[in-house]
C-alpha cells in the first residue's frame, strides 16, 4: 500500500482540483482522503453518498456549575486564556478563549467546574463517483484543528484500504505548517508539491519543504499555472534540481480549472485533451 | 478601527487585497498592516520596505528540576496535553505539545518545574512611507500558530494607537487561529471567489463570522469567472458585498512577481477607491 500526500503550502493553487483528478484517474485501486478538514472542498467534486457519518470529540472545555460556585476567583485567578470573565457578578467560561487545559478545575475549592468533552466535528465515509471510498470530515466552527481529525481520517482511510486490499491511498493534505499539516505528512511515502510560479508560491513551496525533509519523504512537484511567470518558473525549477525533487509536470495557467469546478466536475472528466494528457502522465509517474 | 481580511480557504486573493488596500490607504492616512498568517506570511513579499525592527518571540514551556523533583507524578496527572510524561525516574516536557498553561508549573508542591521561555517564531516591523507593516513568522516544527498570533495582537495594540487604521491578513480556514485574529476586529472582510469552492468555504466563514457576533462583509475576487451563487447567497443571507475584483490574467501576472496592482490595473483601483469609502464610512458611523 503506497500513501501519496499532495500538499501545496499555500491555498489556491489548485492542489483540490489536482487531488480529485487522481482520486478519478486511480478509480477503484484508491481510498481517498480528504484531510484539508478546515475547508474541505474534495466532496463538491466527487459527488460522495455520505453512507456513514459519526460525530468526532475531541479536548474539553471548563463549565462552571453556577450552585456550586462560591465566587473565590481563584480559577480567573489561574487562567492564562482570560477564560472566565465575569459576567452579572458570576463566573462563566468563554468557551472561544478556553483551551481547556484543566487548570481550573484543580483549584476550585468546591467542585464546581467540570471538563466537558467538545465535539470538535463530523467525519464521513462516502463512495463516490470515482467507484471508490473517501474518508472526508467536517471541522466544527472555530474548533481546533489539532491534527487529530486529520489523523482520524487518515487512519479511517488507511483502515479500509488494508480491509479492501486497495494499492493506494491519496491524500488532499492540510494548508500550512502547523499539526494539522504534520498530521496529513506522518507516514506518507510519496509527497507531491502543487505549487504555482508566484513569490509567494515559491516562498511556500520552500517553507513546507523543510517540514517534509523533516519527515524524511520523497517528493515530487507539479507546477500549476506555469507560463504565468516564466522567471519564477525557472526559479522553482532550480530549487526542486537542488533539493532533488522530481518535476513531475508544468500545468498551464486555464481557466478550464474553474470551469471544470463550476461543472462539479474534476478536470480529466470536463477535459479531454492537454490538461488531461498531463494529468494522466503526472498520475502515471507518481504511482 | 481594526479590519481584518479573512477568507474560508486559501489563495481567493486575502493577500492581494491586504497589500493593495494598506498601501493605498496609507497614501492618504496613517495606516498599519499586520501579516496574521504566522504560518505562511506573504504580504512581506509585496511590501519591500526598511527594517525597523525584529525581536523573537517566546512561549513558555516548563523545565525540570531533577533535584528538586520527589517524582510524585502530579505534573503528569494535571497536564491535559500529554505535554509531561513520567518515564521511570525521569520526568520529559514536550515543548511542541505544551498550551503554556502553567498547571504543572504552578501545582508541583515543590517548584521543579518553573516556566522557561522557548523561541517559537519572529516578528518584523518594516517602514515604506506612510505605511508600517507587521509580520511574524512561526518557526518552522512549532506546530501552534495562536500564540504567536495573539502575541502579535498585543504588540501591536502597544505599538500603535487608535489613530491608525489597523489591517489584519487572517491566516484562512474557519479554526482557532483564525478566531484569534479577527476576535477584537471591528469589521472583517471576507475575500472569496464566485466558484462552488469559494461559495462552500465562505458560508463555513459567514457562520463562523456569526458565532463570533461580527460585523462584516464580501468582497468577491476574480468576478467574472465561475458563476453568480455566491452574489445570490449573499443577497439572500443580506450580506453586504462592499467589492467586486476584476478577473483579469494581467492582475494574476503582477502578483506573480510580487508587484502591487492598483498601481498598474486602473478598474482595480477604481475598487479600492470603493473599498475605502465603505470602510472609512464604518469608521466615521461609529465602527472603530
Ligand atoms: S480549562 Fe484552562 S483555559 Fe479553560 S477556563 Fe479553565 S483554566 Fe482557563
Ligand atoms: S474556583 Fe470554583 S468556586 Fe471559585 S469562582 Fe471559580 S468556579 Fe467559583
Ligand atoms: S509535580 Fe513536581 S515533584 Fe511531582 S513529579 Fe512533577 S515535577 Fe516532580
Ligand atoms: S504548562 Fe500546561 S500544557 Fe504545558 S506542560 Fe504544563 S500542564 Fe502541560
């Protein structure tokens, strides 16, 4: 079992709609994940079935019992998130500022702060067009993305494609370089960089780099829009011979992307010449 | 008054509108960016101005005291985050999972486990005119953005007074680090684009926006592409849409090489003219 992760660093550089090719061209050999739980786009494209949904709790939050509570301030006193204001000359927890580190709850004299486990999401097992399994997941409004519902749905993911003997597991990675991006990377065998001939993309395609040679993972590159800026082009170029990177393919810049997008379609379905031919030869490469 | 720009997902054009508003404002007013998006701040690359000022950044993390230590287990016990552990007669901290809550510091009966700083990342102020901008940087293996973000926030309430117009680029995504850069905004524009993924990830920001009781409102980016759902969403949740960005490969061209483009694209800045009317209109109705 092969588990390929595409990651972008930064949004927009149409790493979903590169992802949800594969998810399309690797057909039934595939389970796919969604792990961007932040904005998770993947299911407008692969039109899923949502067959099984469960309800994901993850961390705690403090809840003050207002009967019990004798108004000591001593866990206003401790807490270092400005979490228990007062409110009408009660204590009362602002569920936004907690982190529910439990500090609280040890120093209340008379028991009146409990942690309650938060449910921080949703997470999903869908077929989908493609004739496969998705893993996909929703993230709770202003939860936090602690990596663990991104590892749920990779696990999930993983689970099934052993259960099913499926070769491949492809995975839309998270943005940035915090947990839930360290999350989506732990374990991959095969990385592939979307990245797009900007400043700015070169500036991310490097940051998020550095994450992966962390890891230890080989990785490849497609460069999205890639006449847009040939200058910078060469640049990426140079890095990825550097780094020893494989340059898997140039994509040029379409608006085909979108309208693909539009459609509810991905591209190699909307598509059926350039953009194709390079999708079919870039998947071909990586598997 | 505080604006922040956020957007559900990445790349709708946060960044583009962030430097091009900030620095066409400051044409005419005292104005302060601050790049929030600690974990792949950007706006630096369009904003070449003159190092002011640069200091690293801090989050406290407890350190073990083996002398003092009896071993007697509480600190593992009160930590939420599994970031101490008990190992035999050795106690471990793990620095990338500790929330610096101060709970094993504070309770070990014995003071071995006192709060030590660790570097998680750096701040930069720079100067280009009448412009100052504001950028920190998460190092990379921190895996936690909201400390550094609120620690940017406080700074920057230090550092400049109401006078300014202060713009926040909110890191994107509807989580906790975007919570903690719009909670003290006074109004937040979210920046989408008119396709199925724009219009998913800006109602997951509409609701956020919501939960957090803000004002706030839609600037549509490349319109033109796509289709008309997100302005008819809009319309029907009675959302103000302040903008409509031209979708124009010139504009993608400029950004590409880290270029302004009001500068360049003139029906561009036709719709910052609008954008600053319509924000310093909040400002003088009382917003701020
Ligand atoms: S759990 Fe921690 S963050 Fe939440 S209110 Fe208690 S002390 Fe504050
Ligand atoms: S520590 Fe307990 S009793 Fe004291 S104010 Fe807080 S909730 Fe009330
Ligand atoms: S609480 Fe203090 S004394 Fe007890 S094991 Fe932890 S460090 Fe040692
Ligand atoms: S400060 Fe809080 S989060 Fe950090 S190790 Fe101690 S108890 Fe755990």
């Amino acid at each position: 079992m092969k588990e390929i992760v595409i990651i972008s660093g930064k949004g927009g550089t149409g790493k979903t709609s590169i992802t949800a090719s594969f998810a399309m061209l690797g057909g039934k050999d595939i389970v796919v994940a969604d792990c961007d739980v932040d904005a998770a786009d993947m299911h407008l494209l692969m039109q899923p079935d949502w067959e099984k949904s469960e309800d994901f709790y993850s961390g705690v939050i403090a809840e003050i019992d207002q009967e019990k509570c004798v108004k000591c301030g001593n866990c206003a006193d401790v807490c270092r998130f400005s979490a228990i204001p007062i409110i009408d000359k009660k204590y009362v927890v602002n569920k936004l500022n907690c982190e529910g580190c439990g500090y609280c709850f040890h120093v209340c004299p008379t028991d009146a702060i409990t942690m309650k486990e938060q449910n921080v999401g949703k997470w999903y097992i869908s077929n989908t067009k493609a004739d496969n399994v998705m893993v996909h997941a929703r993230l709770g409004i202003g939860a936090e993305n602690s990596g663990k519902l991104v590892a749920k749905v990779k696990n999930e993911a993983k689970r099934i494609a052993k259960e099913t003997d499926k070769e491949f597991i492809v995975v839309d990675g998270s943005p940035g370089i915090g947990c839930p991006v360290v999350s989506s990377l732990s374990g991959a065998d095969f990385v592939v960089l979307v990245t797009e001939p900007t400043v700015s993309g070169l500036h991310d395609l490097k940051r998020v780099y550095q994450l992966v040679k962390k890891f230890n993972i080989s990785a490849g590159c497609i460069i999205n829009k890639s006449d847009l800026n040939t200058k910078v082009a060469r640049q990426i170029e140079k890095f990825l011979r550097e780094e020893n990177i494989i340059h898997i393919s140039d994509l040029p810049y379409d608006e085909t992307f979108t309208k693909a997008m539009t459609n509810g379609q991905t591209i190699v379905e909307y598509d059926d010449a350039n953009l194709k031919n390079i999708l079919v030869n870039s998947w071909e490469k990586i598997k | 008054m505080k604006i922040a720009i956020a957007s559900g997902k990445g790349g709708t054009g946060k960044t583009t509108l962030a430097v091009n508003l900030a620095s066409f404002l400051a044409e005419s007013r005292k104005v302060v960016l601050c790049d929030l998006d600690v974990e792949e701040p950007n706006s630096g690359l369009f904003i070449k101005g003159k190092l002011i000022h640069r200091e690293d950044k801090f989050k406290m993390i407890p350190e073990w005291e083996k002398d003092k230590c009896t071993l007697c287990g509480h600190c593992q016990k009160v930590c939420n985050f599994h970031a101490v552990i008990q190992l035999g007669d050795q106690i471990m901290v793990f620095p990338e999972l500790c929330h610096s809550c101060y709970a094993c510091s504070e309770l070990c009966p014995v003071d071995a486990l006192p709060m030590i700083p660790q570097k998680m990342g750096e701040l930069k102020q720079f100067k280009k005119e009448g412009l100052s901008f504001v950028e920190s940087r998460l190092d990379i293996g921190q895996e936690q953005a909201v400390p550094l973000i609120a620690q940017t926030r406080e700074d920057l309430d230090k550092n400049f007074d109401d006078d300014f117009i202060k713009l926040f680029d909110a890191p994107p995504g509807t989580s906790c680090p975007v919570i903690e850069a719009t909670k003290d905004a006074d109004f937040v524009i979210l920046i989408t684009e008119p396709t199925p993924f724009g219009l998913h990830d800006l109602t997951l920001a509409v609701d956020t926006m919501r939960e957090l009781e803000k004002n706030f409102g839609v600037i549509v980016n490349r319109h033109g592409i796509g289709n008309n759902d997100v302005l008819t969403y809009c319309q029907k949740k009675n959302i103000p849409v302040i903008s409509k960005l031209p979708n124009d490969r010139r504009i993608a061209e400029l950004y590409s090489r880290g270029s302004l483009i009001y500068q360049k694209i003139p029906e561009f800045k036709k719709q910052l003219v609008n954008i600053a009317d319509y924000l310093l209109k909040l400002q003088e109705e009382g917003i701020r």
